[in-house]
C-alpha cells in the first residue's frame, strides 16, 4: 500500500493529538506532586515554583494512607488468589469434564458479564445485611465483606478466559499423565498447570487490577477502620480545600505496585490474554 503525503500528514497530527492526550496529565500529575502547597493553592502554573518531595513525605500523616495501603494489599491479595484457584478449577471441569448442567452454567457466567455493577449493589448490601443478621457474620463494613464482593466480578471473566485456554492445551498430556498412575487432579496441578501458566497470570493481573481500584463498593461496603486506597484517597479534600500536591502524590505511590507487576508479567499477561481470547 502506497501512503499518500496528505495520509503522512493526518497520521503524524494524529498520532501527536494522541499523545499529548496521554502525556500532559501525566505531566500535572507528576509536577504537582513536587510543588509546594502554595503552588497548588492558587492559579495553576506548569512548573512548580520550587521542587520539593515534602508532599511524599507529609501525605502519610495527613491521612492514614498506610492503613489505606494494607487494607487494599489484604483485600485484593486475598481475592486474587482465591479468585486464581476457583476459576482454575472451574474453568478445568468446563474445558474437560462432561456433565448435565454445563451448557447452563457457562451461559449464566457469560450473561453475569452483561450487567453494570452498580445494578448489584443494594441486592448486595442487603444480602450481606441479613446474613449478619442471620448467622453473626459482618460482612458490611469489614475486608471479608470487599474480599467476597470483588472475587463475585472478577470469576465469571476469569472462568470464560481460562477455559479458552484449558480447551487449547491438548488433552493427550493429562491423559499420558493419567495412564502413568497420576489421578485427574495430580494431572491438573502436574501437568496442566505449568502448561497454563501465562493464562493464569492474566486471569491473576485482571483480579489484582480490578480489585485494587475499585471504588464503587469500597464507597458502600467498608468502614472507617476498613477503608481502601481508592476511598482513602478522598481523604485529601475538605469542604474548603483540597492538598493537590499530596494527592498527586498519593496518585503515583498506589500506581507503583501496578506497574512494577504489569512489568513483571508482561510477557505472560500478553501470551494468556492473546490465547484465552483467540483459542
């Protein structure tokens, strides 16, 4: 294909719209994160009058931002691993295992994918009231509660990508395993697991992800004592002011756990998610 001048031309002014569109809050979020609070106080300026790192050190006595911090590692570590080990164990008996209900099941995780979250928010929340009700356990307001509720959106997804990829992995392996003496679940965590890994990583980085942002049922769900980093965040705004250079901070603080993971797992985030979804 022959690119014309004028096609160059509303590529490259594409291509810097793009960019800038992706570079300046980028820019504001990591200069103001520098600047001192009188810089933030007033007219906004691009360049911080005076760099400074006291908002990285005065953003963890403003607020608890360390509890905010091991409330959300708890919470979202927690899901994310018990979220993996069901979804590997469902999606497993959906890829190779035959039985009554299976056509079904696999259409209610699919259709469970076509409903905003916000929709089950109070059925939730009243749920989780009357089993406190019922049988003593606190559900509102505590990290079990947000620990539930987050491995509640994140499986269905999790199951319908980790079974594309179960049904890829060819089943003559377990099946040679299982001829050597090793039962289907010592096939399974043997064999089928090291072969499945890049899925399961992606299916782990989605978990981890979803839960560590998460705002709308942290909002509802947690307490004071529980709060995470997404709710805790708010913390920074009053009625009358809001401390833009410690949030910005704060911002770029509860961003590094996702980016070193992200860069840890690239390679096999993009292998499980290229295969779960094609395969």
């Amino acid at each position: 294909m022959i690119e014309t001048r004028g096609f160059k031309i509303a590529r490259a002014i594409t291509l810097t719209l793009l960019s800038l569109f992706v570079l300046v809050p980028l820019w504001i979020i990591l200069t103001t994160a520098f600047k001192p609070l009188s810089d933030v106080s007033g007219t906004f300026v691009w360049f911080p009058s005076t760099w400074t790192i006291d908002p990285f050190v005065d953003m963890w006595s403003t607020v608890p931002l360390a509890r905010y911090f091991a409330n959300s590692l708890v919470v979202t570590v927690v899901a994310t691993a018990c979220s993996v080990i069901v979804s590997i164990l469902a999606s497993y008996a959906l890829a190779r295992l035959s039985f009554r209900a299976k056509r079904p099941f696999s259409l209610v995780i699919l259709s469970t994918q076509m409903f905003p979250g916000i929709l089950f928010l109070l059925p939730l929340f009243l749920i989780f009231t009357q089993i406190q009700r019922t049988i003593g356990l606190q559900l509102t307001g505590s990290l079990l509660g947000m620990i539930v509720t987050y491995m509640t959106f994140t499986l269905p997804f999790s199951i319908w990508m980790l079974t594309g990829y179960m049904r890829a992995i060819p089943a003559a392996l377990e099946e040679a395993a299982m001829i050597d003496g090793t039962g289907r679940l010592g096939a399974l965590f043997r064999v089928i697991l090291p072969v499945a890994r890049p899925g399961i990583v992606a299916v782990a980085v989605y978990a981890f992800i979803s839960a560590w942002g998460e705002v709308l049922f942290a909002a509802v769900l947690s307490s004071n004592a529980t709060r995470t980093l997404p709710i805790g965040l708010q913390a920074y705004s009053s009625e009358s002011d809001v401390l833009w250079n410690q949030l910005m901070a704060a911002s770029i603080v509860v961003s590094i756990p996702i980016l070193v993971g992200f860069l840890l797992v690239q390679r096999h985030l993009v292998a499980g998610l290229s295969a779960g979804a094609v395969k």
